[in-house]
C-alpha cells in the first residue's frame, strides 16, 4: 500500500530497469526488474501487469540530464520516444507513425515538492543530449508510460539523476546508480 497526493493505492507495481537502482529498499513490495531499453521494458511490463493486476504503476530508476542536479530526484510527468525519428516520410520529429496520439505522452503523476521534467525514452546511451524538448534522458520510461496508459493503470515515474548526458556519464552513473535506491525510496517517503 501507497498513498501518493492523499490517494492510497491498495497494490502498488514498482517497475526498475535494474536490481541495482532498487537496492534492498523495495523488497517488501511488488516489484519487477524489466531490463535495458523499450522491447524489454514493454514485455516485462505487461507480463507483471498480468501477474500482479496494480492499482498504480511506479518506476524508480537513473536518467542523465543537463538542466537537473546530479543526485537530483525528478517527477517526469510527459514522456517522448526521442529515438522515433521519420520524417523523411513527412511524419514530425518523435511521431509514431499511423499512431493516432501524441508526440509527447502526458500520462505521468505530478508530485508536489519535486521538479517536473519531460523524460526522453531512447534505445541508446545519450553522452551528447543537445536535444531541448526533453530534459531528462533515459531508456525505459516511455515505453511504460504507455502501456500503463493503454491499461488505464496511473503511472508515476521518479528519476534520479544519475549524470549529465554528456562525456563523463558512464563513469558517472556506475558512480551514481549505488546511490538511487535511498534517494528514491526517500523520495516516496519510505
């Protein structure tokens, strides 16, 4: 059980990329460890959805950024799949084409006190994020934002800014992601 803004959810799913972004803070609660990436995410998802049958759907895990504080934690509230890129066939920037819906998926719960940001969802490693329509750069988000909303389940995400998208992010996050689990579990008031 759960209460996220006064609202208590009887069956909370905690969704991580990874063991090591849960650490030992989550291992009282349902919880499914989905992998690296969309496909993953997208799988190991909708099979926990099946299992479990949540109330809520939160992810917990790591993202770079340029414009949050490494160590920062961020509520991402919109979601784009900054990796979608057709636009030689006339489709705009991000646009899933012949998906009647969104470029940008607005399917996350605000939490008050935390800086919202606008998560990128991509099948790579961002080392270079130049991009300005999204703030937060991470590689699962997206995909669960989406199944969550396809299932009418509400999603809240939280990232922990684990580097700075840029040159130094892979030392950085091997760094940084021992740390996330505390934060985010402090960050839900665990």
């Amino acid at each position: 059980m759960i209460t996220i803004n006064t609202k208590t959810y009887q069956n909370p799913l905690f969704v991580f990329a990874l063991e090591s972004e849960a650490g030992s803070h989550f291992d009282k609660d349902n919880k499914v460890f989905v992998g690296v990436g969309k496909v993953n995410a997208t799988y190991h998802l909708t099979k926990a959805i099946a299992k479990y049958q949540p109330d809520i759907i939160i992810n917990l895990g790591t993202a770079g950024s340029t414009v949050f504080d490494r160590g920062s934690v961020v509520c991402c509230t919109a979601f784009i799949q900054r990796d979608m890129e057709v636009s030689a066939l006339g489709f705009a920037k991000f646009e899933t084409p012949f998906e009647n819906s969104a470029i940008i998926l607005n399917n996350g719960i605000e939490l008050p006190n935390f800086p919202i940001g606008i998560c990128g969802t991509g099948d790579q490693f961002e080392m270079e994020h130049n991009n300005h329509e999204y703030n937060v750069i991470e590689m699962e988000a997206y995909a669960l934002a989406k199944v969550a909303n396809l299932e009418n389940i509400p999603f809240l995400a939280l990232k922990y800014i684990s580097d700075g998208a840029d040159g130094n992010a892979v030392d950085d996050w091997t760094t940084e992601v021992k740390r996330a689990s505390e934060a985010l579990s402090k960050a839900l008031a665990r």
